[in-house]
C-alpha cells in the first residue's frame, strides 16, 4: 500500500526563490553548485555511503515540489538510496574538461516539479586528489547549508574510514516549516510589520544604478582577495570596535556610493541567516531572509562613529530580521506607489566555518553566470589563512569589468583611510590611494605655463598693429578696416571717453548692430582704461535697464535709435556722432594692469535675473597665450557669427586680430539666412569657424561651405556625436571642442577631435586646473562621476554686487592655499588617460518614476538615430505625474513606433518620452544656444494620449483585461493601455502568470516587456500556435474553399432586385466617392447613408465630393445622401443609442469601402480601421440581416510565397496559398480582414467579398485621388 504523502507550504524563504524561478525561463541564479577536492585518493564506496547518508538524514536534500491549483507545495518522500556516477578527468587536459564540465552543470536548470533538486557527482582529478561536485537549487538549501552539508559529508567519511557509529538523525526541515507558519499569524509578526511599515514610509531612491535590459539575469563574476596586511588590520579594527567584519565593509561600501550618487539614504539588500537557535544553525534547509538594511549617512560623524552608528542600527533590525522580504517589498510598493525593487545592491558575510576533521580538503565554488541585483558583492572570510576573499557578482547589462575594479580599488582606499584615521569624518574620507591623488591633482594638472600678464589684449593688439598696420583687419558689408585704420578709430573712442570722465574701472554699457563698431567699441572702452558692458539690442528693455542699473554704468555705447528712451539715468553715446570722430587718432599710454576690470558679462540667474560675471585682463591675458599655443592659428580669415554678449565673442574677433587674422562680420540678415552666411563664408574664403552646435546644425543642413574650412571650433553647448560625425564626412578642417564656463573666461579646456576616437572636453588649457569632486569636495576617482570644479589664472573677480553668490560659487582651493576655484555645477569624470567626459548639468536631472535620469542621456540616445539632426528632451507635469517630451528636428518624421523602438535598444522603459514633437527647428537664444524656455507647451489632452481606451474586442482580450484589472486595480483597462504605465512591475507579471496558468497562453515574463499592451501580446498568443493555427486555415481555404465562396454566391445581387437604403462607409475616399456617385444614378436605391468621422465631416465630405464630381446636382445630393457623423473603429460607431437605431431601421444593406489604403506604417493604425473596423461592421450586419459588400484588395495574393513555393494561380476561391501576406501592413490588414468575415459567414452572415486590383487615374477625364502622395502605385 502505497504510503500517503504530506505537502507543505513553502516557506517566505522558499517563495523568494520561486518568484524567480517562476519569473525568468530556467534561470540558474537559483542553482548553487561547490566542489570538494579531497586531499589524497578516497574510497568511492565510502564517499557514495556518506553522500547518501547525508540524503538520508536530511529532509530538505529530498525535498520535492508539486503545483496544485496555481499554489506550489513541497514534500518529502522517503529515503532510497542512488548511486552516485563517477567521473574521471585524471586524464592529459582533464582539469580543463573538469572546469567546463562544473560550468555547463551549474547553469543547467533544475526540473522544478516532482523532481530532485540536488545532484552529486564523484570526481578524480588524479591519484592524490579526488572530489565531490554538489548543486543544490536554493529552494531547499541556502549558503550555510552548504557548509554544513560539506561538513556531514566529510564527518560522514571520516567515520566511515575509522568504522564508528554513523549518526543517522538529524533535524527535520518540516519543524522551522511549522515555526513559521506559526510565525506569521502571531503578535511578533505584527510588531515586525509596524516596525518595517514605519522604516519604509520615509524612503526616497532606493535603486543605486540602472537596468538597461529589461529582464536579463546574466552576470559575470570578478574575485580578489584582500591581502594579507589589510586583511590582518581588519579584524583588528573590528575587535577593538567590537563589530564584526560585514559592519566594516557595510561602512565602506555605503560611503563609496553615498559619495559616488550624492545620497544621504543608502539601502543595501543584505542576506541574514535567520536561524534563531543552536538547532536550526544545524539543520539543512533554506532559512536565510533577504532584507533592506536602510542606511543614513551624516558627514560630520568620524568613522568610529560611524560604524558604532551601523553595528547598532543592524543589532536592531535583526530584531525584526524574521518578517518576509516579500511582505516588505509589497508594503513598499504601496506606500510609495513606486514599481522599483528595495535595492539592487545585496552584501553577503559568510564566516561559516568547515570542518574537516582528519580530511585533508578545499571548497571550491562554481559562479551560476547570473544574478538578479545589478551587483552582489559577497565577503568571506577565510578564517584557516586569514584572508577575505571578495566576489563581485555583476549584471552586464548594468557594469563594466573595469567598473568592478574601481569600486574594488575604492572600497580598499576607503578601508585604509578609516582605519588610518579614525576620527576623520566620513565626508572627508578618500577614496583615492597617494598614488591616484597624485595622478589627478597633479599629473592630469601639469599645465604650467609662462606668459607675461602685464601685457593686456591692448599692449598685444598695439604690437600687431605695428607688425601689419595695412593689412586688412575687418569686413563688414563689402567695406574694410585696416589694423591701422581699427587702432586710429579705437584711439579716438578712448579720447572721447576720457574727456567724457570715464574713470579707471568704470564700467561703460556697449550695445551696437553688427558693424565695425563691434570691435571699434570694445577697443575704445578698453583703451580708455575702463571696462565694457556688452548688451544685445535685441534684448527686451526691461534687461537691458536692469544690467544697466546693477552695473551703475553712466554711459552706454550704442548705434541704436531704440535705446534712447530706457528708463535709467545712463548718458547714451551715439556713436554716430561726428564728434567722437573728430579728435586726434594718437596713441594713448596704456595704463592697464593685469587685476585691472577688462569687462562685465551677465548670464542668465537662477533667481530669474541675470548676474554679472567679472573678469579682468590677467585671467584673458592668460587665455590669448594658453588658446594660441593649444590652437594654431596661423590662417588667414575668421568669420564671426556670435553676439557681442556672449563671451565666446572675444575668441572670433578680438583673439583673432592679435595674431594678425582678418575678421570678417557677418550681418543680421547674413546670420538669419544659411543661404547668404555659406555665400559670404566662400566670397571671402573664410578659413576659421567658431560655432554652437546648434547653429553648426543649421548650417549642416543647408550649406556646403564647411569643406572649405580649416579650422572648427564648437562650444557653448554640449557638442553631440551625431553631429561630430556628420561634421567629419563633409569637412577635413580640424575640428575643436571647446568647453568653459563665462566664470573662468570662454573656454578653459579643448580637444581636437577630427583625429580622436573619442569626444571628451579633453584637458584643461594652460595654467588652469580641474578638480572633479564628490558632493563633499573630496577628490573622486578615475572613471566616476563628480562635479567639476576649475581653479587657475583664468577664474573671475565674482559676481558684481553678489557676495553670497560670488562666496557660494568661487571657493578657496584647498590643492593650492591662496588660490580660488570655480564651482560649475557641471558634471564629469576623469578618464584614463586625463581627459573628462562632460555628462551634464548637475541640475539636468530629473526624477521620473522613482528613478533619477539626465536628460542629456535621452538626448544623446535620440541623437544615435542618424534621422534625428537635433533633440531636446524636458519635463513637464500631467495629472500629478512627471512625463517626458522630446522635441526634435530631423530629415524626416519618424513615427512614434519606430522611435521607441530605437530607445529601447539603448535606454529602460522609464526613459522612453512620453511625447515626441517634432519642430522645423529649434528655437535658439541670442548667444546661438537652444533656448528651452520657448520650446512650445506638451499640453496633453485625450487626442494625443496614446492610451486612448479602446475595448478588448474577442475572448482572449477580454479575459486578459478582467486579469490585468484585478491584479492591477484599475477598473477599466483598455487594448491599448501600457502594462508598466499601470503600474505593472515584476511581481504583478508574476500574478498576473499564475491567474493565466490555466488559459495556456503559455506567455513568458519577458514578453511582457516586449509586448506591454493587450493588443500586442493577445497578437503574439495567437501567433505561437500560428503554424498549428494557418495549417488548420490552410485546409480549410485550401480544402473547402469552394463551399466557402459558394456560401458568398448565394449573396451577391443577382439582376435587378430594390436594394432600399445603403449604408456607405469611406464614401470620401477615391473608391468610395466613384462607388456613391453610381449610387445616387442609381433608381433602384431609395437613400445612401454615409459615414463620416470628425468635427468637420459635413465639409469634408462636400470637399470631396465636388473635388471629384463639381456638376453633381445639388437637389439630388440632399434627397438621396444622408450624413452620418460616426466612426467605424467604434463600438456602435460612436452613435447615440436613437441615432443608432434609426440608422437600424432605414438600412437594408452595407457597402464597406472605408480602409486606409498606405501601404506603410504603423499596424497597430491599420488594424484598428481596417480589422477592428471591419468587426464592428460585420456586427451591425449580423445583429440586424444585413447583407454585406466587403471591398478588399487583390494585394491580398501577396507579393511572393513563403520559404520560396511559388504557387502559380492565386484565385476567386483562394484566401491562403501559402503566400507572405505579413511584410506588408496593408496588405495584412485586409488579409485578416477577409478572414474575419469568412468566419463570421460560417456563422450566418450574409457577405459579399469584392478584391478591387490597382487604383489610378479615372479614365474619363484622367482625374487621380487628392491624396495621391499615399498611393503605393504612384509612389513607385
């Protein structure tokens, strides 16, 4: 008699590691797999005993699963005994057999249901050396089972060899199975439920990186071992502190990416034991729990206090360490109302100690090659020789190797610098070795230079003016300057200034049009020892008066008629007033002294007011000599595009004439126009460019003159790859990135990239300096991200009238007492080889979902679709929820499928925007920047929501709904509705897979991702048993087509019969016009009814009409044709219920013609007209024995026959040869079209199907449709 088997539930441990059996196809993350490697040759018959005997004597090695009802349970059956194989790699190469052979076992999946979940295999490596492979799935044994299963295997062995007593009862798995079932319905589960409720409400992120692939679980391992000093200090360290080791690496790890993602809140995931008694700490099974060890970080604890501050907070949390992950993971989750994990970094401690007695043996572990967090770093402490051996566990799709490394390299600098100086505070602790700060604070520095600062642009421009006094300087408008007609000009400015009082210092205000007087101005105000203000006419009046007051300027330079009425009491100079002009053209004495103001520049303010930026005549001294030993210059001609109030000005015209170039300036209607901008760059054979990106954009697309160039330099914005690219196929100039912010004068770092294979900001210029720093100011590492901070020669004054600000900006700079750096607010990390990648505004990130993103990432993703010139992506809110819009310019429009198609390879799903729009161009600022603020508003309403609900329209659809809506908790979900935009996440996968097991839909997590609505996975189940499915079809068509075709014959109009009123669907398409016309001829049809959709349906529809027929009688229009506002794709066509069915009575027959007839883009569009359509027609047919004329296509024969069968004749009788009706949206469409109706005609209805072939011109008058451009005929 067979004995009864008792089931148990699974434990919380156990039901962590179904979900992700469940979740992922055969994952091996579940799978642990260790080899013991005995020292000397053992006894096989003695080592397959004590296997065995370990079997025996343990439940939980016999553990066994069953799925009852969508529930999973275990049992245990009863011991019998199982030979374990022996293999032999004692053979030439055998070791590297033996190591494939443990990686192919490891990765291998377990059968999950009534099967063994443990597999032993003996193994000799030798005559002195054998072994024992086990893996476990962990479903039944966690990490310190495996320990003690080493244990009782070895323990069992040396019995064996000494012949004592073998033990053969241990402690049974089902009783801790009975604890906690008794667990979880007692007082202590509720207080550890309060107590988790109330750590979880105040967390903010809790994700650390990002998960590019949707679900993939491969990983790759990276080991290192602490040496032997370090580690010997370790545990020093924690005896004094008396903490355990897992405390001093928890400390180190948190600090590394508290510094590294500038958070105050760290979660860790960490794996606790679980095993509350001497007992359980001996029983084989799966106790562990995987917790959220919730961290706070205060800077201004010293290390010692902070680890006191650790130990006491996980002493704490053990004390309520029993309460289910899975409980606290839901509880997050609605609290927060997020889809994120708790974390998805986990540390694991094992200090699990072996025994192997008289046995002589090694553990050597086998990595399964997939892991679920984004990193898992797992310390053991490998007590026998007094090492920690450190196992990085990574997802590839998140990290790098040498991301690895770094983390590791810091998290050892980290450790010396606490232990080192243990009062230092956290905020100040390295996470550089001497060598890597000497590396970067010095060596990436090196950029001593000498220069003579006395010597002002004046002195420099005076010298080239006596060097080349005739030679061209300007161009303006066919007119030209020499340098000695510029320096006589500028001289008398200056002396006019001078007799006007302008003191030393004194700011003047200049705003001129483009013309001479740009450099005239700028010259003359310089001259006269004061320093220049310069402001854009066309700014809006309220600007200019604040710059003008804030700046307490006296006189304002201009050539402007609009300034002469600004409120202010500034004197305005005319600078067509011939007086200026009328004075002596003698040098003047330059008195200018390199701390001495050379000009005031506003940007734009956070408080919404622009803020003045000063610089002196060192810091542009400083950068004439670093910018012409790092570029030559030694060319002809410079064009100058840029407005005179944005700094980079300086470098196109002032720089230019210095070394002796010639300027020539462009003009406004030449700046507005890429046309006459690439004519005046050719007439006078420019040779030197300066640009934004964005204007570099512009002059891409309309112009061919860059070829001509020999030298690029593009800055003031971020320079994107795309456009690098596109630069280097059309020019061989050299090519610049320039960065620098106005605080550090123009550019303070470039880097040639026509040759380069990288684009980075490259190295700072000479006597400047960058430090990239953590939130604390503490030097980051090489390859991490911080924000860059820029000290040296180059640094300004301050702000004007802005102490706080200018205090909060520009700091003391601790590598140089004495000195000031810049803080810029901008991000970047240190490369290799000394050169920073730029990333972005500190302030461009932004939170969507719970994750924190730059925008500049999404923009650069866009930007790799060669289709897309320029994108900017912002924020903007929609029912209290932050959503994305990108605006873009490109060739061409790209549908929205398409583009997120693009996204998904690069980018998560949260990235994806949820708006796309596309601009002519877009809108730039005066200074040739994007200008964000006019970008048009991503208004949203109902008619560009792209979840628009829409009915699931068969059985599958419905019941996935119902399922969706009750795991989700929305009441109505729609076809269209997206799975994540719902609030889908993996656990609702989970539940919404266990509710379907009984639907066979046979559907994987992943699909979820692939296909996040009802209407596309509804698709792709119909679709897996597609080939069981066309062949049930293709005997049907194939076999009984003519029963079929002879059921349509029994429908079609045979002679004249009074057919009454018609309903006509795409009465304004070109078929569906011609088809009404003979309509309204037509004696024996009393009415026609038409539907057509949209608001203007009436005009619509007479457009089209008269467009085709202009001589129709009007009489006969309004007695026979009767307009119905509707819409086919709609449940009852959209209509009211009466209108509905007035339109049931007067109708006695359906022509449907309407179909959208593109032959490209996106399915989902044709099949909501042309099937979905199609369906509610055939409804309104059926329901009230209507006959139907269904207009299709002959296109539905295909365009060739799949896996090349040619089949020679596609007739009236056929539907499906084996043809590729797939490849072709619309063809597809009226395929599955056909299909539907021949269903629904096995059914009752009463269906006529006409296949129409090619539509051209009429051939009466040669008249061709109005939307021709759609037609794939004329198109090729």
């Amino acid at each position: 008699m067979k004995k009864e088997i008792t089931i148990y539930p699974l434990t919380s441990a156990q039901k962590s590691i179904s979900i992700i059996d469940k979740f992922y196809h055969n994952p091996s993350y579940v799978n642990l797999g260790i080899t013991i490697r005995f020292k000397g040759q053992l006894d096989n018959n003695l080592l397959n005993n004590a296997i065995n005997l370990v079997v025996m004597q343990n439940d939980a090695l016999r553990t066994r699963l069953k799925n009852e009802s969508n529930d999973i349970f275990q049992y245990f059956p009863e011991y019998n005994e199982h030979p374990v194989e022996l293999l032999d790699f004692s053979y030439k190469k055998g070791l590297e057999d033996y190591y494939q052979w443990a990686q192919d076992v490891t990765t291998r999946a377990f059968q999950f249901y009534d099967s063994d979940l443990c597999y032993f295999a003996m193994l000799k490596f030798s005559n002195n050396e054998s072994g024992l492979f086990i893996k476990c799935h962990h479903i039944i044994v966690d990490f310190w089972a495996i320990i003690l299963l080493v244990n009782q295997v070895a323990k069992n062995c040396q019995r064996s060899v000494n012949e004592a007593v073998l033990e053969i009862h241990e402690p049974s798995y089902v009783e801790y199975i009975k604890k906690e079932n008794n667990y979880l319905s007692s007082s202590r589960f509720f207080t550890d439920r309060d107590y988790w409720q109330r750590k979880i409400e105040v967390l903010p992120d809790t994700n650390l990186f990002m998960k590019r692939g949707s679900s993939s679980l491969e990983a790759r391992r990276k080991s290192y071992r602490i040496p032997l000093e370090i580690s010997s200090r370790i545990n020093e360290v924690c005896n004094q502190n008396k903490i355990s080791p897992f405390i001093l690496f928890c400390s180190v790890l948190s600090i590394y990416f508290w510094k590294k993602e500038g958070r105050e809140q760290i979660v860790i995931g960490t794996t606790v034991l679980n095993r509350t008694t001497l007992k359980e700490k001996n029983t084989i099974g799966a106790f562990f729990n995987n917790l959220p060890f919730i961290v706070d970080l205060d800077p201004s604890l010293s290390f010692k206090e902070y680890l006191n501050y650790l130990n006491i907070e996980w002493l704490t949390m053990l004390r309520y360490s029993s309460y289910p992950y899975v409980n606290i993971l839901k509880q997050f989750r609605k609290t927060q109302k997020v889809n994120d994990n708790l974390f998805d970094f986990t540390l694991t401690f094992l200090n699990a100690n072996l025994d192997p007695g008289q046995i002589e043996f090694e553990l050597e572990s086998h990595f399964n090659g997939q892991e679920v967090n984004a990193l898992r770093v797992n310390i053991n402490e490998m007590k026998s020789i007094g090492l920690f051996h450190l196992d990085y566990d990574y997802s590839t799709d998140v990290l790098k190797e040498a991301e690895i490394e770094d983390i590791n390299r810091s998290l050892l600098n980290l450790v010396q610098d606490g232990m080192k100086y243990p009062n230092k505070s956290v905020g100040n602790l390295n996470m550089l070795s001497d060598s890597e700060q000497q590396l970067i604070l010095s060596m990436f520095n090196q950029t001593e230079m000498e220069f003579q600062p006395e010597k002002t642009i004046i002195h420099l421009f005076v010298e080239t003016v006596r060097k080349i006094p005739e030679k061209i300087a300007l161009v303006f408008e066919n007119n030209q300057l020499t340098y000695q007609e510029l320096n006589n000009r500028s001289n008398k400015l200056a002396r006019f200034l001078l007799k006007k009082g302008v003191a030393k210092e004194e700011i003047v205000g200049f705003s001129v049009d483009r013309s001479f007087d740009l450099v005239v101005g700028i010259l003359g105000i310089l001259k006269s020892g004061a320093a220049y203000l310069p402001i854009d006419p066309s700014y809006p009046r309220e600007r200019i008066e604040h710059m003008l007051r804030d700046s307490n300027c006296r006189f304002l330079l201009t050539n402007c008629s609009n300034h002469n009425h600004l409120k202010t009491e500034v004197e305005v100079i005319d600078l067509s007033n011939s007086e200026i002009w009328e004075g002596t053209a003698d040098g003047l004495v330059c008195t200018l002294r390199p701390n001495d103001l050379a000009y005031l520049i506003y940007t734009s303010g956070s408080t919404g007011m622009p803020k003045g930026v000063m610089i002196e005549h060192r810091a542009i001294s400083n950068f004439v000599h670093s910018i012409t030993k790092e570029i030559d210059f030694t060319y002809k001609t410079i064009i100058s595009i840029t407005t005179l109030s944005f700094d980079i000005f300086f470098m196109e015209t002032l720089l230019p004439l210095i070394v002796g170039l010639r300027v020539i300036i462009a003009n406004n209607e030449e700046l507005a126009s890429p046309r006459l901008l690439s004519d005046l760059i050719v007439r006078y054979q420019v040779d030197v460019l300066q640009a934004t990106p964005a204007r570099l954009n512009i002059m891409l697309n309309s112009s061919t003159c860059l070829n001509q160039l020999s030298l690029i330099m593009v800055g003031g914005e971020v320079f994107p790859q795309s456009l690098l690219s596109r630069l280097k196929k059309i020019t061989k100039a050299q090519i610049y990135n320039m960065y620098g912010p106005t605080e550090t004068t123009i550019w303070s770092s470039t880097k040639r990239l026509d040759d380069a294979d990288q684009l980075t900001i490259g190295r700072p210029i000479g006597n400047t300096k960058f430090y990239i720093q953590d939130k604390y100011q503490t030097p980051v590492p090489i390859g991490i991200l911080g924000e860059i901070f820029i000290a040296g020669e180059g640094v300004a004054r301050g702000y004007l009238n802005r102490p706080e600000l200018t205090n909060e900006k520009f700091l003391s700079n601790p590598f140089f007492p004495g000195t000031r750096m810049y803080k810029t607010g901008d991000l970047g990390k240190w490369l290799a080889n000394g050169e920073i990648e730029y990333i972005g505004r500190n302030d461009n990130q932004v939170k969507i979902r719970g994750f924190r993103i730059e925008l500049s990432e999404i923009e650069e993703c866009l930007l790799k679709n060669e289709d897309i010139i320029q994108a900017v992506v912002t924020t903007y809110q929609h029912l209290d929820r932050a959503l994305l819009c990108a605006f873009l310019v490109g060739s061409v429009e790209l549908p929205v499928s398409e583009l997120r198609q693009h996204m998904m390879g690069y980018l998560p799903e949260f990235m994806i925007p949820n708006r796309f729009i596309w601009l002519p161009a877009l809108p730039l600022t005066p200074n040739g920047k994007v200008d964000r603020k006019s970008l048009p508003n991503p208004t949203w309403s109902e008619d560009v929501k792209a979840n628009e609900y829409i009915a699931p329209r068969d059985g599958i659809e419905q019941r996935m709904a119902d399922i969706w809506s009750k795991t989700l908790n929305v009441i109505k979900v729609g076809i269209d509705d997206d799975f994540f935009e719902l609030g889908g996440d993996s656990l609702a996968i989970l539940e919404i897979l266990s509710s379907s097991l009984s639907e066979a839909w046979k559907i994987s997590a992943q699909e979820f991702y692939e296909h996040p609505t009802i209407r596309s996975l509804s698709l792709e189940i119909k679709e897996r048993d597609y080939v069981t499915y066309q062949n049930k079809k293709t005997s049907v068509y194939m076999s009984h087509v003519p029963s079929y075709f002879e059921v349509l014959n029994r429908f079609i109009v045979q002679g004249e019969v009074n057919t009454g009123s018609i309903l006509l669907t795409g009465a304004t398409g070109f078929l569906g016009i011609h088809i009404l016309k003979e309509l309204l001829n037509n004696q024996l049809v009393a009415k026609v009814y038409c539907i057509v959709r949209g608001a203007d349906f009436e005009r619509r529809f007479r457009d089209s009409l008269y467009f085709y027929f202009p001589q129709v009688a009007s009489e006969l229009i309004n007695q026979k044709i009767i307009l119905v506002n509707g819409d086919i794709t709609k449940k009852r066509f959209g209509l009211l219920s009466d209108e509905y069915q007035e339109l049931v009575g007067n109708v006695t027959s359906v022509i449907h013609a309407a179909a959208m007839v593109k032959h490209y883009g996106s399915y989902s569009d044709f099949e909501r007209i042309n099937v979905n359509g199609t369906q509610e027609i055939v409804d309104f047919c059926r329901e009230n024995d209507m006959h139907l004329s269904f207009i299709s296509t002959t296109s539905v024969s295909g365009n060739f026959m799949s896996e090349k069968v040619f089949i020679k004749d596609f007739t009236e009788n056929d539907l499906y040869n084996g043809q590729d009706y797939k490849s072709n949206v619309y063809v597809r469409s009226k395929f599955e079209a056909e299909s539907l109706i021949l269903e629904e005609v096995e059914k009752g209805l009463k269906a006529t199907i006409f296949r129409v072939g090619i539509l051209t011109s009429r051939i009466s008058d040669g008249q061709f449709q109005v939307n021709i451009e759609e037609n794939a005929f004329y198109r090729n």
